[in-house]
C-alpha cells in the first residue's frame, strides 16, 4: 500500500488521541518504529503493510478498520450512551472506542452472545441492511415447553405488531422440551422475542449462535478479538 502520511496522522488514525496529543508523544520520544525512537514531527510513512510501531514499548500493527468480534455477557447495553446497564463498549480497550467503533446490529441487555463491532461502515451496511437478509441463528429459552404447533407457527411466519409484512424463522429445531435453536433474516426490534410471544410463548434467555456462515468461537463471556479475513468473509455469508 503506498502512501504519504505523517506519523502524527497515522497515531491518530489508530486512536491515540487528539492531533496535539500524538505530537506530544511523539516529541516526547514515546513513539518508535523498527524499535528506533522517532521524534521527528516531520516523518513520512510511505508504506502501511504489515507496519508496525510501538508506543510507550507497547507494539502496535496499523489496522486501516479494525473488525471485532465480542462474547456479549448479560447486562450490557450495546449502545455508547446506555440508560440502565453498563456499555459493551466499557468491555473494550480505549483505543478501541477512540476509533468510534459501533455495534453490527444491537442485541438486547439481557441476550448473550456474538456481538459483531467495526469502525468499517460500509461493512456495518452490508451486515445490517434490511435487503440484505443476513441469517442470524439463536439458540432460545423459552418458559413453557414448546409444542410442535409453536415451531410451526415460527416457520409459516407470524405478525408483528406495527411491523409491515410476516416474520418467518428457517431451521427451528427443538434442543430440548424449552430450548430451541431459530434462523431469522430480517433484525427489527426485539424480533425474536415478539416472535415467540406471537406464538403463545415467551422468552427467558437468548443467545445468538451465528451470523451469516460465522459461529461464536471459543471466547469467555465478555472476552473479544479481532476477526480474523477468513471470519470477515464468513459474516457476510447468506449460504
Ligand atoms: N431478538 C430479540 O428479541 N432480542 C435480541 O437481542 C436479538 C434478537
């Protein structure tokens, strides 16, 4: 990739702070490349790939968008500015959040489960445009067993309240006599909650398994990583 920025551009572009900030660091000899210290506020990089960078002796990889994939825990908002519950975004280093990632999608406080975040939005787009009909797999708890009537109804489509058209879940398949596993295409409000109370039933936990071709991979509750390409790719899978 070639290119012409300045190192302060680039700190700054990570989410090392302000302008003014990055200079400082800089200036203060806070900032090496190739484990040299570079205290030049002049200095051009010229080539991004692979770059690497160090500051505070801390080594860094330049990433153009970062893509993170989060084990949400219950409680968490999934919103910068949440009302009753802690931020996802607290569960994420401040460097992170600088670089003004946003939720692929919000889950509810009390789903669990694979959180997609990037600061890509054209990836976000992709992910989360209606017309896009990206699968997204949940496994539900629900109160009261679950009759056959009810899986019926969830896949010949019920309607949702001041919602336009019919919402019809594809592979429901019973895990027990009150735990499901259900696809849905679109993602309005609530939806698969609405879902199973359109059925006569009602959710007591959720967790969502899958988007597109990507499954939840081994993380703790609350835990995080960067998506791998191959992950990316798998997100934005329909089949
Ligand atoms: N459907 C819901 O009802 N809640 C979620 O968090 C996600 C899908």
């Amino acid at each position: 990739m070639d290119i012409d920025m300045l190192l302060e551009k680039m700190l700054q572009s990570q989410g090392f702070g302000s302008r003014k900030y990055c200079q400082q660091l800089i200036k203060n000899g806070a900032v090496s490349i190739q484990d040299e210290i570079q205290k030049d506020l002049k200095y051009r990089i010229h080539d991004l790939t692979d770059f690497n960078f160090q500051v505070f002796d801390q080594n860094y990889v330049y990433r153009e968008k970062v893509y993170i994939i989060l084990n949400k825990p219950k409680g968490f908002e999934c919103s910068h500015q949440p009302h009753h519950h802690q931020s996802v975004f607290s569960l994420l280093p401040d460097l992170l959040i600088q670089r003004n990632i946003a939720a692929v999608g919000r889950l509810d406080q009390d789903t669990t489960g694979l959180l997609l975040l990037t600061d890509d939005g054209q990836y976000l787009h992709t992910l989360t445009h209606p017309k896009k009909h990206v699968p997204k797999v949940y496994h539900v708890a629900t109160i009261d067993p679950i009759t056959v009537d009810q899986m019926h109804q969830l896949e010949q489509g019920v309607e949702l309240h001041n919602e336009k058209g019919v919402f019809a879940a594809t592979n429901v398949t019973l895990l027990n006599e009150t735990q499901l596993s259900m696809t849905i295409h679109q993602g309005v409000y609530h939806q698969v909650k609405r879902m199973i109370a359109a059925v006569g039933n009602k959710v007591t936990a959720l967790h969502r398994h899958k988007i597109g071709q990507l499954e939840l991979p081994n993380l703790a509750e609350g835990e995080w990583m960067y998506l791998t390409e191959t992950q990316k790719l798998a997100a934005q899978q329909i089949t």
